[in-house]
C-alpha cells in the first residue's frame, strides 16, 4: 500500500469528522479506517454531511469552490486531488 499524502490525512481526518456517530474526540483514530478510494456514500457520508465537510475543507485550506467541482469528488482521493489542484493554481497565480 502506498503512503498517502499530507492532503489526504488531513481529508480523511475532515471526513471522519462528519461521519454520523463518530464522536469529535475519535474522529482522529476512526479515519484510519476510511479507504482513500472508498465511495463516501459507502462510509457513511450523508449529503447534508457531505456540504459540511466541504464547508469545512474551504475553511481549513482558505478557499472557496464552485458545488460543481464538489459533485464530481465521491472518494477522499477525489477531494484530496481537487484540494490539491486547487492549491497548486492558487499558489501559481
């Protein structure tokens, strides 16, 4: 298994903290769990969910991104990649 990037802890950490029934204070070791190509859906993610870890991501990462780019991100891979892009053209620009 390769290691995942720092984009990818941090989103799995985010996710896990919306995840329903994770307590705030294990949402740290539960994101151990969550599979970086698992479909959100799949773990839990609820669509309401879903906009508040979206929400939570712009504010950590200090930005703001269209819904439609957040409709196509259904893993964490997907988010961290679309964080990760967004990052690289902010810092570009």
């Amino acid at each position: 298994m390769s290691e995942l990037t720092a984009t990818q802890r941090a989103i799995r950490i985010i996710v896990a903290q919306h995840l329903p029934g994770v307590p705030t204070d294990r949402a740290t070791s539960y994101a151990d769990r969550i599979h970086v190509n698992t479909p959100l859906s799949h773990i839990g993610l609820t669509d309401g969910a879903y906009v508040a870890a979206t929400l939570a991501i712009e504010a950590a990462y200090g930005f703001d991104l269209p819904d439609e780019l957040w409709e196509g991100a259904k893993t964490v891979a997907d988010i961290a990649a679309l964080v990760d892009r967004y990052a690289s053209a902010e810092a570009a620009a």
